[in-house]
C-alpha cells in the first residue's frame, strides 16, 4: 500500500501562532499582541455589517465590482487590476501558488512577516532568507541573494514587526534591478499609517514587475473579518484570477470594507490618533530606558539589553494585564512588539514599564 504523504515543502511550515488575547487568572485585560485598531470600524461599517445579515442565503457576487471601484476611487487606481482576497494574506499565496512552485526561490527578510515563508513552502517553493542592516531593508543583501532561480521578493513597508520604512529611491532600485522572472512584492498593510504614502502604486504603474498588498485588517478595524486586496500588472492580476475561488469573499465582507473604505472621516481621525500616540509612548518608553526604532505603523518594537530582559518585561507586562507580542520567532529575541492602543492602554504600558525597569534599581 502507498504511503500517504504531503507534498514537499508542507511539513516544513510551523503553524502560524497569532497574538495571546488572554492571562490565565487576570480579568482586566488589554491585548496589544495582535496590532488591531483599539477603536475597532466605523459606525458605517458596522451598519453595513448589520444589514448583510438579509442576504445570507444568497451567494456574493464573484467580480467584488463594487469594492474595486471604490477602491479605485479612494486610492486613484484602476479597478479592473485591484483583486480582493480573505486578507491579504490570500493575495500573498495567491503570488506563490501562480508564480514559485518547486526549483524555484521566494525571497524575504531576516525580520520579515512569517506567511512569505509559509506560501512559499506551501507552494513547493524555496524561501529565501535575506539579512537586514539594522531592522531595516537591505536593498543589496536581496539583489546579492538573486539569480536565475527567482521568482518573487516580498519586503513590507512599513514592515512588520519593526515598523521601519525605506524610502522610494531605494524600493525603485530594487525594482528596477531584480531579475527579469521575478516579481516585487510591496506588502502594504501599513502603509495607511503614513500620511501622504500610496503604499507602492505610482511604481506599480509605471513597471510590469511590481505588486501592491492592502488590507482592511489594520487602520479600519476588520482584523476579524479577512479582508485585503492587491494591485498590479493587468497580466499578473488576471493570471491571480485564474487561481481566487469564485466566491472567496462574502457579502458582509464585501459591504463592510466598501462602508469602512468611504469613511474617510473616521479613518483619518484613527491615523491621526496613533500617530500622536505612537510618539509619546516610544518617548515615554524611551525615558524609561527602553529605546524602539522609529516607526511608521501602529506598533512599537521595544529593545531590551537581553532575550532575558525581554522575556522578563514581557511576564511583567501579562501579570498587569498586558498582552504584547515576543517577537523571537521573528529573529528578535530582545525585542517586545506594542501595539498602539487608546491613550489609556498606552500610559498603562508606560507604567508598567517604567516599574519593570525601575525593580533593580
């Protein structure tokens, strides 16, 4: 009898380990593990919510004609090469399932988010493990990893988990010098953080290599709802059809995210409000000894003299009922991610640091 097995790559691919949301015997607790917006969606984004409860016995329309469009809208790109997934997470597997499979390599980043490791193996494809200068994107640690085996390099600006940024000028080299096979892959999930950035597209119009993320999990407050989209080339998106199901996203999540997209109003007020926030805590941790990078997110990294120390503030930090991230796993041992919450939750944190800190002393 045959032995039943996966293929090559699957059992190489550790489960994705999302953020703790709960403290064994603590009740009042804030979770700043996960970067959720802690003011949740909009008003019209609930109540768009509300309404798709009517529909459920119907199936969602396959085109997400209205979401695109106002997509293109809001962010001045051209609907028929916007694509929509559960997340855009389904858009980065979507990019390795139609573009990498076995002999091939996927590049990303020493400190870069986990699922590009994960679809690359996924698809039976190699990944690639590039070295940054600092928590920050090496443009030519990735040319130097290249060759004719590539297929897609995946870099997040703003990234996750360091919140560090490059700049056009550097993005645009590395575009325009990446082998002719292989797509760049621009991961935007913060990019809404940023004022005044499009998060990759004028570069994405203007070449035939590059792709944009997006998703609706972070600044408008749908993490529980998966939904993201991506942006490119007309032949790549219409090549990442081929492979979307017909019906992977629902009414709710089609209407909602159209309801939280066109609250401009809302969205802004939830930029401008981590932004401030974001400041003053990393100042404030700052002052206590404990230094971050400058972060262009809704997120700090917090550096700590050891893995120990951080461990240590982290324990700290669960027995007050905050939950923040241990990054590790991402190569950062002496490192917390935070999660930018409401004012409250902030000077919370900075106290508990502050009296973390201050215990040896």
């Amino acid at each position: 009898m045959a032995e039943i097995r996966p293929q090559p790559g699957i059992m190489d691919i550790a489960p994705y380990q999302g953020g703790d949301s709960r403290v064994a015997g603590v009740e009042d607790v804030v979770k700043l593990s996960s970067n959720e917006n802690p003011y949740g969606p909009s008003d019209k984004a609930r109540e768009a919510f509300a309404r798709t409860v009517h529909r459920l016995h119907r199936y969602p329309p396959t085109d997400h004609a209205a979401l695109r469009a106002a997509i293109g809208r809001v962010h001045g790109l051209d609907p028929a090469r916007v694509i929509c997934g559960a997340g855009s997470d389904e858009i980065i597997a979507f990019l390795c399932q139609a573009y990498a499979g076995p002999g091939d390599e996927v590049i990303h980043t020493e400190h870069g988010f986990s699922m590009y490791r994960i679809s690359a193996l996924a698809a039976g494809a190699t990944p690639v493990q590039v070295p940054e200068s600092d928590r920050v994107v090496d443009v030519d640690a990735i040319l130097a990893a290249c060759n004719f085996r590539t297929r897609l390099v995946f870099i997040a600006n703003p990234a996750n988990p360091t919140g560090t940024m490059i700049g056009l000028d550097a993005v645009t080299r590395l575009a325009d010098k990446l082998p002719r096979q292989a797509i760049l892959v621009l991961d935007g999930a913060y990019a809404e953080y940023v004022e005044g950035y499009d998060g990759g597209a004028d570069l994405v119009d203007a070449r035939e290599n590059v792709v944009m993320t997006r998703t609706f999990s972070k600044l408008y407050g749908l993490g529980g709802l998966r939904v993201g989209w991506g942006y490119g080339p007309q032949a790549i998106i219409d090549v990442l059809n081929r492979v979307r199901g017909p019906f992977n996203l629902s009414h709710a999540q089609l209407e909602t995210a159209e309801a939280a997209l066109l609250d401009r109003d809302y969205a802004e007020k939830c930029r401008a409000d981590n932004a401030r926030l974001r400041s003053w805590l990393a100042s404030a941790l700052a002052e206590a000894g404990v230094p971050s990078d400058s972060s262009s997110a809704n997120f700090i990294l917090a550096r700590f003299a050891s893995a120990d120390e951080a461990e240590a503030c982290d324990a700290f930090l669960r027995a007050e009922g905050l939950i923040v991230r241990r990054v590790a796993g991402y190569n950062l041992p002496a490192c917390l991610r935070i999660t930018i919450g409401d004012e409250a939750s902030c000077r919370r944190v900075a106290h508990a640091v502050r009296a973390f800190k201050g215990r040896g002393r």
